[in-house]
C-alpha cells in the first residue's frame, strides 16, 4: 500500500507543481516530479515543522517538486 500512497501523493504533487509553474510534461515525469518533490520537500518539511500530516506532506512534495522544476530549468539541457 506504502508504493501506491507514494505514486498518489506523486501524481497529485507533479501535477500542481507543473501547474503552478507553468510547466508541461508527459505523466511519467509529472509522478517523477512530484515523487522526487516529496523526498525532497519532506525532508525539508519535516525539518523545519514539528506537526506532520497528509496536507503537510501534499505542501511539502508541491514545495519540492517546484523546485527540482526550478532546478531543470535553470541548470538541466536547454
């Protein structure tokens, strides 16, 4: 169940980051986005907020899944 609640999170993640950052990708990378945004964003969040919840995981994941975007653009292949 652990797999499936992490490609949810991810999907839902990818999407809202690719949204708010006006980004358009194919599903497999929106999920690797908002995945790889949860990690990052997690560790963060986690870090810095004591109280953890399943928003504050979504907000977190958003969070780092905007960032790597950030990222990809500014240092990835043009």
């Amino acid at each position: 169940m652990g797999i499936l609640w992490l490609l949810i999170i991810g999907a839902a993640a990818g999407f809202f980051a690719t949204r708010f950052m006006n980004v358009q990708t194919g599903v497999v990378q929106t999920v690797a986005l908002g995945m790889g945004g949860a990690l990052i964003g997690g560790l963060v969040l986690r870090g810095l907020i004591a109280v953890t919840g399943a928003l504050a995981g979504l907000v977190g994941a958003v969070l780092g899944a905007m960032l790597l975007i950030w990222i990809l653009q500014r240092f990835g292949p043009r």
